[in-house]
C-alpha cells in the first residue's frame, strides 16, 4: 500500500507539471524514474501487460488528480485581467529549463549540424505560426480539434523537455482546455483522452526509437520548437494586451503594463531555473547509484 501510495503522488507531480505551461509531465516522470519503464512497457505492451498495468495504475490515477486539481487553477489564471501578464510568468517557465534542455542536448555530443537543427527549427516554426496567427489563433472547439488537443498535450509525457502547452496557448485552446477539465465537461475531456491516447500508443515506440538512434539531434529540435513556439505566443497572446482597450481592462499605464510582464517572466525564469539545478541533481544522484550497482 505504501508503494502504491507513493506511485500515486508520484503521478500526480507529474500530472500537475503536465497541466502547467513551462513544466513538462515528462520532465517529472524522468526525475522520478518512471519515464523509461513506461517508454519501455508502451513501446512493447504484450510484455508483462498485467504486471504493468498494476504497477503503472497508480502513476495514471494520480496523473489524472494532477491534472484535475491544477486545471481550476490555471483557468483562474487565464481568466483574470492580467492574463498577458500571467502567460509571461509561464513563458518564463519555459526559458528557464532552456539551460538544462541544452545541456541534456549535448550529453551525448553534438556537432554543428545540431546548432543548424535547432536554429532552422525554431526559425521556420516562428515563421509557420506567424503567418498563420490570424487562422491558427481562433480556431472553434470541436471533436476533431478536441482529439488533436489531446494529442498535442500527451507529447509532453513521451517527449521530456517538450512544453505543448506552448502550442495549446497559442492556438487559444489552452484555456478552454482547462476549464473544460476543471468544470468535469466530458464532451472536452473524452475526445483529450482519445487523442492522447491514440497519440501515445502510435509515437511512444518511434520516440523511443529516435532518441535511441538520433539523441542529438531529436533533442535540439525539441530545443528548436520551444523556442519558436515560446516567442510565437508574444505577438499571438501578450502584445494585443497593450491596446488602449486591454490597458483600460487591466487599470494600468503602457509602462506599468510592461514591467508587470516583465517582472514575472524574471520570476518565471528564475524559478524555473532552480527547478532544473533541482532535475540535474536528482539525475546524477541516479546516475551515481546506477554506477554503484
């Protein structure tokens, strides 16, 4: 009981990284050594399906409180006057692991064509969500949209590093996702669980596979894609805060406007940095007991 007990908060660390912009759930799942069996048990389900349902029931369970309790959070967050603000808190989030990401990048080497991976990613997907902001930002909710939502928000469990709440914000989902969750709307959260399902039994083995054979350069596109998507969000999310109508909403001048957004993203990054010394701590303490056996 106690080690299910223990799974089950595991789970749920990891469902609450999962939900929260700029923490990744496969981050979490790596710092508490369970991204490899799971990798390992999706990527070959006939292999002691019984014996890994039972022990992985707990870390889903609890996953799913993780995601459940915070929801409510994030939508009070999304719904105040000082969203642009709050998404500046998150985005720093997301800067902040950049260190820690590029690091892990290269601890297998790295060449110049991973730079090239990492540049040309970021740049053509800055450029991709740019020109269609005014297409890709109003998207209406739907099943279709739904199942791709929850496909796009389970690649942050079997891809660690990877923020796919970045995409979600952008696309004007993130928020509708979260209070669909939180307010127990299952015409929402059906359609998020088909996608990510469907999303982790087709990719969970080709992932594996990649970062087995390709660790550098899938690392660096992954690199690639938070950074593009991070900035992408600015002119899609933050910038329209600063018109006469937002400021007005908000009570605060164009420069009081600012220095709040910029105050947070420092305290985003900051904290999220000191969560990464945390990560790479935790890995070599795993590393050095591996060593040991």
């Amino acid at each position: 009981m106690v080690n299910w007990l223990f799974r089950f908060f595991k789970g749920m660390l990891v469902g609450i990284g999962a939900i929260l912009p700029g923490l990744s759930g496969g981050v979490l799942a790596v710092i508490f050594g369970i991204y490899d069996p799971l990798i390992r048990f999706l990527a070959n389900l006939k292999k002691d399906f019984l014996k890994n349902v039972l022990f992985f029931l707990p870390v889903v369970l609890g996953a799913g409180v993780g995601v459940l309790l915070f929801s409510a959070v994030v939508t009070d967050a999304f719904e105040e006057k000082f969203k642009a603000q709050f998404i500046c808190l998150f985005i720093g989030f997301v800067l902040g692991t950049l260190p820690s990401l590029f690091k892990k990048a290269g601890a297998m080497g790295r060449k110049p064509v991973h730079y090239g991976i990492m540049v040309v990613t970021a740049v053509l997907l800055l450029l991709v969500l740019l020109a269609g902001q005014a297409l890709l930002t109003n998207i209406t909710p739907s099943l279709p949209v739904w199942i791709g939502a929850g496909a796009i928000f389970a690649l942050g469990f079997i891809v660690p590093g990877l923020s796919p709440s970045n995409f979600l914000i952008y696309l004007g989902l993130y928020s509708k996702m979260t209070s669909g969750i939180s307010n127990l709307d299952f015409g929402v959260i059906i359609p998020l669980l088909i996608g990510a399902a469907v999303c982790v039994l087709l990719l969970a083995k080709l992932i594996n596979l990649l970062f087995d054979r390709h660790y550098a350069g899938m690392y660096h596109f992954i690199l690639g894609t938070v950074i593009g998507s991070s900035l992408a969000i600015f002119p899609a999310e933050v910038f329209p805060a600063f018109s006469e109508e937002g400021l007005a909403a908000m009570g605060l001048s164009f420069g009081s406007a600012v220095l709040f957004c910029v105050a947070l993203l420092i305290v985003g990054i900051i904290v999220s940095w000191l969560f990464s010394k945390l990560e790479d701590k935790v890995e070599r303490q795993q590393e050095d007991a591996a060593a040991t056996e």
